[in-house]
C-alpha cells in the first residue's frame, strides 16, 4: 500500500468549489437517494469509502443498520477533517486508491463520484477489487465530457464514461455487473448540465441558490432512470476461474 501527503488541488477544492452543493444539490440529494434504495439490498458488516470526501454518505452508508466498520480514504487533509468532525466512528486515511488499497477485504467496497475525477481509473478499480469482499457500488458520470468540458473541469473531472465503457472496465478489473442505473434525463441532462457550463463553480451559495436547488429537488424525480449521465453500477468480485465476459451496457428500471 503506497500512502501520499494530502492534494492540494483538492484541498483547494474542497475550500473553494465543493463546499454546500454537496448538502443541498438538487442532484447530489437524488444521488443518495438512488445508492439508499441499491444499499438496503445489500448485506455488509464492513464497509470502505474510498474518496470519501467530506463524510457526507457516513449516515447513508450506515442507514440499514450493523455496519461494524466504516474506513474512508481519500487524498484530500481538508476533505477528511471534515470528515472526522461529522463522524466520530469512523476510521479517516489519506490514501490515494490509483496507487494502492488497504490490505484486507471489505463486505463493501463504496466509491461516489470518483472515478471521474482519476485519470488512472483502471488502476483505481483494479485496487478496490482487492478489497472488494462482497459487493462494489460505484457512482460517477456518464454523458459527453467535451459537451460539459466547462463544468466538469472546474469540478476536477478528467472524464464522463460513454454508455457501457464502465462497465468494460469493471469486467477488466474482475467484476460482474449485476446492474446499473442511467438517472437524469431530461431535467438534469441535459438541462441543468447546460445551464452548469454557463457558470462558475462556488462552494458558496447565495439565498437564491439555496432556494432555487431546493425548488428543483421535487422537479428531478420526474427524471428517467434509464437514461441520463448520472451512472450508478453494482458488481461482485467475479471467480479468478471464469472468463471475461463481452460486456454490454445494461440498465434498470430504479422507479425514480
């Protein structure tokens, strides 16, 4: 396992970017939303969030109730101390995942809107397979990352995955996809993805803004889950014996 001193790109984020949206995002609320309904499936005693951020999926990873350990990692000092200050229980690490993993395995592996963020992605899902006990939830975006440049760079981005490359690259790391989701059409992509090119990102938001986000959170559950550039999947460790499959993009219906 190779550790590393905190980011300061991400330490600068997280000051400068990140900040409410996280809370109060229209999208980032229907996020958790949609991983609660895939984690109440799920048995896991164990679990390990890897870029885990500021701790915000703490209680919604713990929601379902006899999670004995909870491990987040991240590459950010200023992302885990927040993390440390909204939940005490859990165990806080740097550790940059496209360049190692804990030893050990997990029930559950956990990863939400990372994968975007690493230009190493192969790597990264290559080292949550080592932990990976029983069951990987990822969520990061889909869509066309030229179209969205504006945004998605502002934010730390390097890619949005076209339909079916995720799950490819799962395959290629030793999972099975047993499902995923394609949320966010038409309210959230393309339009409010447009609308995101046009600004600049603040970890600050105005009155309006607050107002405006909680407006829109009623409004998304009228968004497909079938399609749309918010990509949720759910995998398995898959046997070192069998072979890898010819994957296809598969999706869901969520019942957004």
């Amino acid at each position: 396992m190779q550790r590393q001193a905190s980011d300061p790109r991400y330490d600068e984020l997280w000051e400068d970017v990140y900040g409410q949206i996280q809370a109060v995002g229209p999208t980032h609320r229907h996020l958790r939303r949609l991983l609660g309904k895939q984690l109440a499936e799920l048995d896991y005693r164990t679990v390990v969030d890897v870029g885990c951020g500021a701790g915000d999926n703490a209680a919604l990873l713990r929601r379902a109730g006899g999670v004995e350990r909870l491990v987040g990692l991240d590459v950010s000092a200023a992302a885990l101390e927040r993390a440390r200050a909204c939940d005490r229980e859990g165990e806080y690490e740097l550790l940059d995942i496209e360049r190692g993993g804990l030893g050990g395995t997990f029930d559950l592996v956990f990863s939400s809107l990372l994968l975007e963020h690493l230009p190493d992605d192969r790597a990264a899902l290559r080292n949550m397979r080592a932990m990976t006990g029983r069951h990987l939830l990822v969520a990061t975006m889909a869509g066309d990352f030229q179209r969205y440049r504006a945004w998605d760079e502002q934010v730390g981005h390097v890619r949005n995955y076209a339909r079916g490359e995720l799950e490819r690259r799962l395959a290629e790391a030793g999972f099975e996809v047993e499902r995923t989701v394609y949320w966010g059409f038409p309210l959230y992509s393309p339009l409010m993805r447009r609308l995101q090119n046009r600004t600049r990102a603040t970890a600050h938001l105005g009155a309006g803004a607050r107002l405006a986000a909680a407006l829109l959170y009623p409004l998304f559950f009228l968004n497909s889950s079938r399609r749309g550039d918010l990509l949720i999947a759910l995998a398995s460790p898959r046997s070192p014996r069998s072979a890898v499959p010819a994957m296809e993009s598969s999706s869901v219906q969520d019942g957004a």
